[in-house]
C-alpha cells in the first residue's frame, strides 16, 4: 500500500532519529506513525566535515 494511501487525511506522527551505525557513520531516519502503524521513510547518512 502506499504511503500516501495509508496516511491521507490522518494526523500522523514524524519520528526524526539521529544515531550512529556500526562503522561510527552518523544516521537519520525519518519514520512516520499513525496509532500502531509505523513506517520507515528514508534513511540518510550524514557527511562528516574533517576541517
């Protein structure tokens, strides 16, 4: 089902988690929640800056 389907005209939740994954890389994942329904949107690996 697509997201726009599942979510439309509801009022939704938007879950932004920053973490770290196993190789010390920074994460975001954006998720979205309606009552027990939670999906995962997008999961972006942030650039680092060594300056």
């Amino acid at each position: 089902m697509e997201l726009k389907n599942k979510f439309c005209g509801k009022s939704v939740s938007v879950i932004v988690d920053e973490t770290t994954d196993v190789k010390a890389r920074s994460v975001v994942n954006v998720l979205f929640s309606y009552r027990s329904s939670t999906k995962l949107i997008s999961v972006e690996f942030l650039e680092q800056d060594f300056d």
